[in-house]
C-alpha cells in the first residue's frame, strides 16, 4: 500500500516529462495584435459603403415618416370629429388607428433588420480582405495567434507585436 504513492508519483514525473520534452520541440507561441476596427475605418472602399447605407437609411426613414404624417393626420381627424361620431365609428376608428400603429411599429422593426442586413453585405466584402491580409502578415511572421486590440481586449503588448502597419503595407494603405 505505501508504494502506490510512490507509483502515482513516478508515473505523474513520467507524463510531466513527456509534455514537457513535446513543448520544447513546438514552435514558439507568438502572439501579435490589430486594432480590427481602426483597420477596417482606414480600408479604401470604407467611404462608399458609408454613402450607400446613408442613402439606403435616407429611403427607410422618409418611408417611415411618411407612415407617422399619416397616423397624425388620421389621428387629429379623429380627435376633432369624435364627438360627432356615434359609438360604432368610433371604435372603427380607434381599431384602423391602433392597426396603423402595428404597421408603423413592424416597418421599424424590420426597416433596423434590413439596415443591419445592407450593413453587413456591403462591409463583408471588406471585412473578408482585411482578415485575409492580416492571415497573410501573421502567416509571414509566423505569428501563432493575432488578437483584436479593441477595447482593451489586450492589455500588454509590445509595439513589436502590433500588425497594423505590416496589414495595412499589404492592402495598399499609407
């Protein structure tokens, strides 16, 4: 009994030297960082895709107001007839302002979904090049892995490590 400690310890000494003998045969770990975002806002192509969501959210929002004008219309019409309107007419009414309303409230909803949609079609494209321009720099400087520096995300980091200027060289950008 008192040499199953023993065994334990011989075999745990065994597999320690085992990971450790593989770690050392392993590449180093390398790891660097960019700021994806200051990137992407430097990318050519970025102006565009701010122009066409201005104008794509331009069309949503005069549709959209649109839809509230004639709300308020129908709504200050009822407020300024109802008291001539008999019960029946009134809750005709209130019912086609409340469906109104249903209309205005899902056209938001789903004008939001479709801005974010327009969004992410148009960045993709550039989203797509910058992550393969930074694969290409970390794979150039085998780096192991490349962090996003936004928000703090990395809180050490030496300027050596930072791949901004090496991605931004291979997409062209000064």
């Amino acid at each position: 009994m008192k040499k199953l400690p023993k065994i334990f310890a011989v075999i745990a000494l065994l597999i320690g030297m085992a990971f450790s003998s593989q770690a050392q045969t392993e590449a180093p770990l390398k790891v660097g960082y960019i700021d994806f975002n200051a990137l992407l806002q430097s990318m050519p192509g970025i102006d565009s895709v701010r122009i066409s969501l201005q104008k794509y959210q331009g069309a949503l929002t005069e549709q959209m107001d649109q839809m509230r004008a004639e709300f308020e219309n129908k709504y200050l019409t009822y407020q300024s007839k109802s008291a001539g309107m008999s019960e029946i007419i009134k809750q005709n009414k209130e019912q086609e302002l409340q469906q109104l309303q249903e209309r205005i409230d899902a056209f938001q909803t789903q004008a939001q979904q479709d801005l974010q949609a327009q969004q992410q079609k148009l960045l993709q494209p550039l989203i797509d090049k910058a992550k393969q321009a930074i694969s290409d720099v970390a794979k150039e400087k085998k780096f192991t892995y490349v962090l996003n520096s936004i928000e703090d995300v990395v809180l050490y980091s030496t300027p050596a490590n930072d791949l901004s200027s090496a991605v931004k060289a291979k997409l062209g950008i000064e």
